[in-house]
C-alpha cells in the first residue's frame, strides 16, 4: 500500500510486516539515557529535552538501577508545587518498575502496556539492564519503520 499525506508531502510505503511474532530484542532501544539519583528536577528536564526523550532510567554513583523518571513526573512535581532546582530526581521516580527480558514475545509485553497505562519498560538480559522498550517503539513496528 502507498500512502501520500499532502500536509506533509510524504510517501509512505508499507510491506506486511508479522510483528506480532516479533521479540523485543527486536524494538527495544539498546542506547539508553539515563540520570543520576541526586540530579535535580531541572537538571533531568534539560536531558530529557536535549536527548529528545519522554523517560529515563534513574541510577545511583554506581550505575545502579534505582527506578525510572518522566516527563510526567516533572509534570506532577511541578503542578504539586515543587521547585526543580532543589528537588532530586530520587524524589520523583518510580521505584515499583515493570521489566522484561529482552526474549520477551512483542505481543504479551504491549498487553501489559495497556492493561497498567504505561509507557516505557526497561528490558533485561539475564540480570543485566540492556535497553528499554516504549509505546513510540511500538508505533514504530505498526507503521514498519524500524530502525
């Protein structure tokens, strides 16, 4: 099928593609960003925006994996009132985090997406955190632009 948007002046060609079947291995993106624990808010929203990313793994001095931070979490911290220049990330993330491995089926992960209303889900080798899988990456797969 060919599709040509006038508003945008773009073709966008689409093969059949079985992505349903597909691994997340496969989606999952394997350069991660991530933000130190005693970063501050403010600090984590110029990442975020000059890494053009909507959420980040958090770590301590050590590279360990501590939790995972949004730009909903900056968008809830500051609606609460919150000042991002003295606030840490650690106050902010989410410690309770969704993970999968990276032989994970596709299908079962983007199910648990939707059921919790998530967007991102760190992916693991084994004990290892390896990438990270997002609801962008899934737009992604549908439209048969991987990268």
């Amino acid at each position: 099928m060919m599709l040509k948007t006038s508003a945008f002046g773009l073709t966008l060609s689409h093969a059949p593609t079985d992505y349903l079947s597909m691994l997340v291995q496969e989606i999952m993106k394997t350069d991660l960003v991530t933000v130190s624990d005693d970063a501050t808010v403010l600090d984590l929203e110029k990442l975020l925006h000059d890494k053009r990313v909507t959420g980040m793994p958090v770590v301590d001095g050590d590279g360990e994996l501590l939790g995972l931070v949004s730009q909903s979490d900056v968008i809830q911290h500051a609606m609460n009132g919150g000042d991002p220049a003295s606030t840490k990330v650690s106050r902010i993330m989410t410690v309770d985090l969704v993970t999968c491995d990276m032989t994970d089926d596709v299908k079962a992960i983007g199910s648990i997406m939707l059921h919790l209303g998530i967007h991102r889900v760190l992916v693991f080798d084994g004990q290892q955190l390896v990438g990270i899988v997002t609801s962008t990456d899934y737009v992604r797969i549908v439209c048969n632009d991987l990268p």
